[in-house]
C-alpha cells in the first residue's frame, strides 16, 4: 500500500463548493464546530438535533452520502460500549426503564458520550471527505502551526500504510514459522514483535529525516498557493456561526 491509499479510504474527490473551499478555512471551522458541540449542556437535547441538521446539510452540498459515512462510523464502537455501560456501573437517583434500573447520571452522560462523540466523527469524517491529504501541510503551515508538528503529522499520513504493511509481513513471516499469536503463551513473541516494528519505524523515520535534510529541508512546510480569501472564510464559518448560536441559546434556556 501507499500513502495516496490512505488518503483513497477518507478523501471524497469531487468539485463541489465545500471541496474548492481552502484546506485552512475547513480546518479552523471544523475545530470551531467539534469545540462548540463539546461546550454544549448534555440536558439541551434539541441542541445536537440542530448540529446534525447543520452537518446534513453540508454533506448535501458536498455529495457526502450516510452510504459513505457509516462504515467509517465503526472507529466509534469503543465509545458507544463505554456509553452503553454508564447507566449500570453510575451511581445516584435511578430510575426504571423495563424492568431494569438503570442510573439517571449514568444515561446523561451516556447521551452526553454518543451525542458529542457521533458529531465528532462526523465532523472529522466530513473534513477529510472534502480535503486531501495533500492540501494538509500547506494549510497547516498558513494556520502558523509549528513545523514540527506540521512535519509529523504529514509523516505519520504518509507512512501509516507502510508501517501497516511492514506489520502485516512480519505476521505473515511468523505464521509461516508455525506460530499462532491468538495463544497466550505467544504474547511474549507478539511483544517482541511490537518491538521490533517500534525499532524498525524509527530506523526509518531517521532515513526519511536524513534525506529530507540533503534535500534543504528547513524544518518549516512553505507555502505556496495564495492565501484563502475573505468570502472563503465567511462560506467555511457559516455552519459554525450558526452552531454558536445554537450553543448560545441551550445555556440561555437551560
């Protein structure tokens, strides 16, 4: 596999006007939505109603289908098992849903999980649909991040699929040797193989360094495209804008 398959699995290519909008303009509201959901009272249940609503209707102007996003959507499992137990393990006022009792902070702050967590990935999915990952350390470099952080993360995008990769024959190579790593008396070996990839990623992150460098490298990602432009700025905001304002008004009316 290759970095240009990474960017395959969540990039969305298409002309629409979300797509055409600056790599750095998408970011800042992105950031901007994810924060101003997560600042939300979990109680304003109508609030994450009208996120969703905002969130529709980008996905329509971009061409991003439910088809698309739900099998992108598993990454959140973890969240939602976490949720699901809340109400049992929570203590306080309880309350009796068929039968069962279950915790009334527990099933708050389960809402408060699925709710934030959904529109979070929804948000990030939506961002990456609409945005290559080629366009990421341009816009990172503009938005004034610091280069060593730009130059990681364009790093870890581009070789996250090696290292896959790398992982992937090491596990062949094992199980050719007759190992079977769903024993426990292979979690050592597996160990060990863990450590072996560590070793051989930043083996390689210093080769890639050290070539970067002979090839004037800086430190910092230039930036070459003009600037985004005023009416870009105010198209990107606008669902933020109005997201404000729905968190706005839930703390007033709470």
């Amino acid at each position: 596999m290759t970095g240009a398959s990474a960017a395959t699995r969540l990039h969305l290519p298409g002309s629409s006007p979300v797509h055409r909008l600056p790599a750095e303009v998408k970011i800042v509201a992105a950031v901007t939505f994810v924060f101003v959901v997560v600042a939300t009272p979990r109680e304003a249940m109508w609030a994450f109603g009208a996120y969703l609503a905002l969130l529709a209707a980008v996905w329509t102007v971009a061409g991003i289908r439910l088809s698309w996003l739900a099998p992108r959507m598993l990454i959140e499992l973890p969240f939602v098992v976490l949720a699901v137990l809340l109400p049992f393990a929570e203590g306080g006022e309880r309350v009796v849903v068929a039968g069962i009792s279950l915790s009334v902070p527990g099933l708050y702050a389960a809402w408060g999980i699925l709710a934030k967590g959904t529109l979070g990935v929804l948000v990030s999915l939506t961002l990456a649909a609409t945005t290559a990952v080629r366009e990421l350390p341009e816009a990172l470099a503009r938005l004034h991040v610091p280069g060593s952080i730009t130059t990681i993360v364009v790093l870890m995008i581009r070789y996250a699929d090696l290292l896959a990769a790398e992982a992937h024959r090491m596990r062949i190579a094992r199980l050719s040797r007759g190992d079977d790593p769903r024993t426990l008396r292979q979690v050592g070996a597996t160990a060990r193989g863990i450590g072996g990839l560590f070793l051989r990623a930043y083996e390689r992150g210093e080769r890639v360094h050290l070539a970067m460098l002979s090839r004037g490298f800086s430190g910092t990602v230039p930036a070459f495209g003009p600037p985004a432009r005023s009416t870009d700025w105010i198209s990107a905001l606008a669902p933020s804008a109005c997201a404000v304002l729905v968190c706005t008004t839930a703390w007033v009316t709470a």
